[in-house]
C-alpha cells in the first residue's frame, strides 16, 4: 500500500469528515446495536484496501475478531462487489488471506489480542503474517455482559481489571498498526443509552486508555426523535429506527474538527453519499 496516504473511504462526505481510513493508529467506532459499526471498521475498509491494491500479496491478511457475530462473509462480498472489487478477488480473500476468529469468552479474546502463542495475533506474526487490517469487533461486548452481571455493591472494584486489559488490548493493536502501517479498528457500544440526552456521556465504552490510545473515536448515529421527560420535550436517538440514514459524529481527531457530522446511507457500498 502507498503508505504516505490516507485510505478513501469511497464516500466523499466520510473522506471529508475524517479525511480517510488512516494508517498506523487506532480508530474507535462505537454506537448502539445494528447502526453499522461492523460495515465501518471491517466490511467497507477490506473492501477499500481491495480496491486500492488489487489482490493481496502471499502473506498479506485481514484479521478480524468477532464476539457478537456481527461480521458477516455475505455482507463483505456484497460491499466489496459494489467497490468494483472482483469476485474471484473476494473469494480468494475468503479463501487465504482472511484470519477470522469468534470468541466466547473474555480470557480467548484477551490471549488472542496479547499473548504470543501460535494461534494469537503476535504468534501470526511471527508465522510472516503481514497485517493489512486489524478489528476488534465488538471489542466491549463480552466485557459488557459481565459487568451486568455484577453486584452494583461491587461493579465499580470488578470492573477495574477488564478495564485494564481492554487498555492492553488497544495498545498491542497501536503498536501493530504502527509496524506494519495499517488501519486498525477497535469496536465498541456507547456508554448508555440514557447518556443520548448528555452529550457529556456520549463515549464508548472501554475505559480511559482505549480512548487515549485511539487517535480517531467515531460515533455512529440513528437519526432522533422527540420525547417528553418530565414535562420537557427532548431529541434523542432514535434506537427503533428502521431506514437507513446514519448520523457519524466526528468525536476525536488529530487534525480535523470534533464534532463535525455527517448524514450518510448505509446501503450495498457500506456507507454511501446521500442521492
């Protein structure tokens, strides 16, 4: 890949919200269930590398992890086909340069991301493995569910140690993109859903070092709608939402404005330009 460049998101209003898919950092996407977050960190930057380099070279791979189930081989062939990728291009990928690991548990999720034995990410690369994209997808999901199940008398102690090891997480995954100069995507939810009425609270989940470590946090929107609280009409998000036009809000950049939105589609191409 030209490394001096940003990626094109093949979506003018993202390239110019973002400036790109950027190389050698760590990008967070967060939002709440089925907004498009898989489509932003995996579906569409593999197609987008697909379509910058043709086909990848013997060692080269995409790495994503999966806990949630969100990524999807038939969504992946469906963007990348409507990027002008060719098809035996896709199958190819599928076939030999696609490292795709699900995880049941937080301690599998953990060892993958920092261990070094053969079957983490270090021991493929120490196998000449040659990342081109690193996701972990939903990075926050099993941690999430094990908080829940906590005690509240206990919920702040408990938390503190996955909090640490999603920070270990995101630091392997800066170094790694850093090395091989690659993107790479750490997902997440948002913090809750009461915090729609808080701009304050809008953040992913993960803890203090994820959001140090990430360079850029995007935060994927449905559109609002207006409630009543306590005699007062709000705009919150709409989480029942249907269509397809998304709100991505810009929430950290090293060179772009925080806060600059845009309303894009999610269609066949991922996330597209309004018609």
């Amino acid at each position: 890949m030209n490394t001096s460049d940003k990626i094109s998101w093949g979506c003018r209003s993202l390239d110019n919200l973002t400036g790109g898919i950027e190389r050698g950092v760590v990008t967070v996407v967060h939002g709440f269930s089925s907004v498009g977050k898989t489509t932003m960190s995996a579906h569409q930057p593999i197609a987008r590398i697909l379509s910058e380099i043709g086909k990848p070279r013997e060692n080269q791979v995409f790495v994503v992890t999966d806990t949630d189930g969100g990524f999807s081989l038939t969504r992946l062939r469906q963007v990348c086909l409507a990027h002008g990728v060719p098809n035996e291009v896709i199958e190819e990928v599928i076939r030999k340069h696609l490292i795709y690991r699900t995880f049941y548990s937080f301690q599998e999720q953990h060892e993958f991301w920092t261990g070094s034995d053969k079957e983490s990410l270090h021991g493929l690369i120490k196998q000449k493995k040659e990342p081109l994209l690193i996701v972990n997808d939903a990075a926050t999901v099993i941690y999430r569910n094990i908080i829940l199940k906590l005690d509240s008398r206990y919920k702040m102690v408990g938390m503190q140690p996955y909090l640490g090891k999603l920070g270990d997480q995101a630091i392997n995954m800066m170094e790694i993109a850093k090395t091989f100069d690659c993107p790479a995507f750490m997902v997440s939810y948002t913090s809750s859903e009461a915090g729609q009425a808080f701009v304050e609270m809008d953040r992913p989940i993960g803890g203090r070092t994820v959001k140090e470590i990430a360079k850029t946090i995007i935060r994927i929107r449905f559109p609002t709608k207006r409630i009543r609280v306590q005699n007062e009409e709000k705009e919150i998000e709409d989480t029942d939402y249907q269509g397809r036009d998304r709100v991505v809000v810009l929430q950290k950049h090293r060179d772009k404005p925080i806060g600059d939105k845009v309303i894009v589609v999610l269609g066949n191409k991922g996330f597209e330009d309004p018609s």
